[in-house]
C-alpha cells in the first residue's frame, strides 16, 4: 500500500484558459485557411449558424443550404429528400430544429383559389425580421426665433414695389443711428421691411417712421428690438390718406373786346392794338423793306 504510482500527477490538472492552450503557440499545427475573396455566386452566414452550440451538423448545413437558394425555391421535405441523401425523417428532425431556434419560420395561408398553402421563410438572423416597417423618424424641430417665439406679423403695402421695399431696408439699416440696440439682423430686417414699406405707402415720411420707432423705449436693454418694432408697425399703422379729388383744369381766360388801330376790326386781346392779319401784315412789309 505504501508503493507510489510514479505516473501519476503530483496535483490537479488546472484547466487550459483559451489565451494559454497549448495550439495558441503553435499556430501552424492547427486549421489554416486558404481563402480567396469571392467576387460572384457567394452567400453570406453568420458564425452564429456556422458554429451553433446547439444545432446538428444537419441542421447547420441544411440551413447554410436554404439561405442560399433563390425566392420561391421549393423546401419541402420531400424535394429536400430527392436532392441530399439523408431521408425524409432526418431532413424533418433538420427542419425542425431549425424552426425551433428562428432560422424557418413556416405558416399557413389561405391562396385565392382556396387552398391552405404552408409559407415557409428563411431567416438569417434569427429575432430580425427585414420585413418588419423600419421606425419612422422623428420629426425635425423648426427653428426657432432667439427669445423661443416667431416675430409678429407685419403688414404688408398694397403694392410692394423693390424700390419700395429697398427705401424700407435702408431704413431699418439706419435704426441703429439713433439707438444702438436696434443692430438687426439680416432676417429680421427682411421680416419688418414690408411693415415699414406699408408706412411709406400711406405717405408717411422716413423721419416720420423714424420717429414712431425709435421714441418712447423703456432703458433697460432690449432682448428681441425686433419683436418691438413688429409690434410697433402693427398696432401703430396710420391710416391710408384721404382720397383727393382730382382738380379741374383752369377755364380759359376770355380777354375783352378791342378795336384794330389799324383795320377797325374787334378782336379779343388783353390790352388795344392792332389785331392779328394786320400784324402780319406790317411784319411783311418791313422785310421787303
């Protein structure tokens, strides 16, 4: 009893982590793989498939075989049967295990003539479903307006013509003369311009507008002046200009009756003379002369 066993281990074998199997420094005693890139003809599989823990090498390469035929190839059982060599029952036990782990999905549907069909469809990520409608995107928020509000609206002249609308901008552009808080920017001053232009149009002059603007603020800082000045062409726009009655022209002047110094004729001129033949007259004579 007190004879030893000299082969047999002096401890426990630890197990062999992955990083520190014996293959692991000898790589080339192991599987190499010569591969070339396919270009045509190729079907993609998942290790998830190639090396499955659980399925049968059956079932794995009967699904490496589905995924590869086209859309509307038959699977049944029996034209399966015909093309590999295994049987009937084998193929089913495949098929089987296949739909048990989401690689077959099969279904039955009624056809318009009235038959009850067996839908059959392959996945080849199984809990992914490409015929599944992808999630809508969220919808895109409008910017907004600094201070979190759109500017008010602002009127609009009758007839806005660009000359109009430039006298308007030009306008807006010299605010900030009188008061630097009235910096506009490029967009604002395109919001408000129509707004001023419909001031204009109602025969208000620039200083006038100016004026309506620009008096009465509050002296603390201004957070949204282009907020104010909305407001301000809004609430405060003049009434368009009474309608003027176009005038009459003038009547004639009647002058009064005079007699010709030199004919005795009446004729019609502001003060005595002579009347028109014999101006004429006389004006001929002193040319011939």
């Amino acid at each position: 009893m007190d004879t030893q066993n000299p082969n047999a281990p002096t401890h426990a074998h630890t197990r062999v982590v992955a990083k520190k199997h014996p293959n692991r420094r000898h790589p080339h005693s192991g599987l190499v793989h010569d591969n070339a890139r396919h270009t045509s003809r190729f079907t993609v599989i998942g290790n998830h498939l190639a090396q499955h823990p659980e399925l049968s090498l059956l079932a794995i390469g009967l699904s490496v075989h589905i995924q590869s035929l086209p859309a509307g190839a038959r699977i049944d059982i029996k034209s399966l049967a015909a093309r590999f060599p295994e049987g009937t029952t084998r193929i089913a036990a495949a098929l089987r295990e296949l739909e048990a782990h989401g690689y077959l999905r099969r279904t039955r549907e009624r056809v318009p003539d009235g038959r009850i069909i067996t839908r059959t469809t392959s996945c080849n990520q199984p809990g992914h479903s490409g015929t599944e409608t992808p999630p809508h995107p969220a919808p895109r928020k409008r910017p907004r307006q600094p201070g979190g509000k759109p500017l008010p609206a602002v009127p609009h002249p009758a007839c806005s013509a660009p000359a109009l609308l430039q006298q308007a901008t030009d306008l807006l552009g010299r605010l900030r003369r009188d008061d630097p808080r009235f910096l506009l920017s490029a967009c604002d001053t395109a919001h408000l311009a129509p707004g001023v232009a419909a001031w204009l149009e109602r025969d208000v002059s620039p200083a006038a507008v100016r004026h309506a603007l620009t008096t009465d603020l509050p002296p603390e800082p201004l957070h949204r002046p282009a907020a104010l000045l909305a407001h301000r062409l809004t609430a405060q726009l003049p009434a368009p200009p009474p309608f003027a009655q176009p005038t009459a022209p003038p009547p004639p002047t009647r002058h009064p009756l005079q007699t010709c110094d030199g004919c005795d004729r009446a004729f019609r001129a502001p003060e005595p003379g002579r009347c028109r033949d014999c101006r004429a007259s006389r004006t001929e004579l002193l040319e011939v002369a």
